[in-house]
C-alpha cells in the first residue's frame, strides 16, 4: 500500500512538473506570459514583460591596423608607405567617441621619413528613423585633427572638421553617401598654400550573411594644398564579424586622380568590450 501510495506521489509529481513550460527563462509560466520570447538579458515583472534591460548601455571597442600605399600626393617623388594604427571607440546609446593614431615608416627615391600622423578626436551622434523612415539613419560627426605629423611643411596647426553620413537600408543592401568639410588652419609655407576642403563619397554595401559584410564606393575631395586637383578613389570594403567579440575590417583603394595614392591597402582588427 505504502509503494503504490509513493508510486503515486511521484507520477503526481512529475506530471505537474511536466505541465509548467517556460520557454523564454523569464520565470513566468508561458500560459499566463504576457510578453513571450523576452530576452535573456531583460528583467521581467510578474506578467513576463521587460522592466529593464541587464546589458550595459556602454560599449567599447579597440581597433589596431596596418596600412600600405605605394605612393603619396603631398610629396613629388613615389614612395612605399606602411602606416601601423591605433583606435578606440566608446558607444553610449545614439553618441560614439573616438580617439585614433597612427605611425608611419617611408621609404622613396631620395626620401625616407617616419614618424606619426596626424591624431584625431571625435564624437558622432547617430540619428534613427529620420522623418518616420524606418529605414534611413543619419549620422552627424565632429572632430578635431591634432598637429602631430610634423613636416617641414608647416602642418602645425589645429584642423576641424564636421561631416553628415547618410544610409538607407533595403533587405540585404544598402546605399550611403556622406559629406565632409574640413577646416584647415596649417600656415602657408614658400610657395604652398592650404585652403579648406570638402570631401563627398557614395556607395552600396551589402551583407554576404550575417558575419560578412562588402561594400563598394566612389570618394572624390579637394586637396589640403590650393592649385591641385582633386583627389579621386575607388574604395572596396569589407567587415567580418569573427565571434562576439572580435571582427576584422580590410579595404582597398585605388586612386583615380594623380593627387591620390595609387593603391592603398589597409586591414584592422577590432576586439569589442
């Protein structure tokens, strides 16, 4: 009598145990789960839905690179140049910080130079759902160029510049343009004088699947010296995202005016915090 009442208990048991169903781990049953599939990362209240979210609204990331280009407008003569690079970005929900610099080893007919490039500092603030498009984002951007590439050519003076970026996304492409003014305030030197400059760029992306990413663009821009023409490029791009918290970037770049390098190649690897 004993076992049958013991046998009884546990099917008792198990059968209610079997009954509760949670499927979305939020602690609420699902047949009275007001907000099913909440995310592992969100606290829930007593109806299953979201009360806030656990995940930081902070997020960094670290981005070291390496760059080539067998040649360099702002000197006469052709030159091999490698550029190793550092970044650092900080997110804070729509606002992005960067901070970036790089070290440069040249190697040319009757000129060799290294050295750093000029640093920069920046803050972008992204904007969604411009004028009720779902799928246009707009990303307005100001930063400052710091004087640390020192040549003989005067480059001693704070330059700023501001730049609007726009993309539209349809499925699996998307199409972005951007603009760029830069203020250039270097001292003019001998017969070399700097003027302000505006940069334009096109282009259309598309995402390969969810860890790759290509895209291809059209970027033209005046010169930093007045009297030269402008700079022309093609630019292909590429992001692959390696894990959660890696992804690399490579791009190529061919000039299409005598003021551009004739081929830049640059590849980064970023790590996500």
């Amino acid at each position: 009598m004993k076992k049958n009442l013991l046998l009884a208990m546990l099917i008792l048991i198990g059968t209610n145990l079997h009954a509760y169903v949670d499927s979305d781990m939020d602690g609420v049953e699902d047949t009275v789960d007001k907000c099913p599939n909440t995310p592992l990362t969100d606290l829930a209240d007593i109806g299953g839905c979201t009360v806030r979210s656990l995940v930081s609204p902070h997020r960094y990331n670290i981005i070291v690179g390496l760059d080539y280009s067998d040649s360099d407008y702002r000197i006469l003569s052709t030159t091999d140049t490698l550029a190793t690079s550092f970044q650092v970005d900080y997110y804070y929900k729509q606002f992005s910080f960067q901070a970036s610099t790089s070290f440069f080893t040249t190697d040319g007919s009757g000129y060799n130079d290294s050295g750093s490039y000029d640093s920069f500092l920046g803050v972008s603030y992204r904007l969604d759902k411009l004028d009720k498009i779902d799928n246009l984002s707009v990303s307005l951007s100001a930063g400052a160029i710091l004087p640390t590439y020192d040549t003989e050519l005067n480059n001693n003076n704070m330059d700023y510049s501001a730049s609007v970026n726009l993309s539209y996304a349809l499925e699996d492409l998307n199409i972005f343009g951007g603009y760029t003014r830069t203020l250039i305030n270097d001292d003019d030197v001998e017969e070399i004088t700097y003027q302000d400059t505006n940069a334009f760029s096109m282009g259309v992306g598309h995402y390969l699947n969810s860890e790759l990413y290509m895209s291809l663009s059209y970027n033209i821009g005046d010169s930093i010296y007045n009297g030269v023409e402008d700079v022309e490029s093609a630019t292909v791009y590429g992001y692959l995202s390696i894990d959660r918290d890696r992804f690399t970037t490579f791009s190529y770049s061919h000039g299409l005016s005598e003021s551009a390098s004739d081929k830049y190649v640059s590849i980064r690897l970023g790590f996500l915090f």
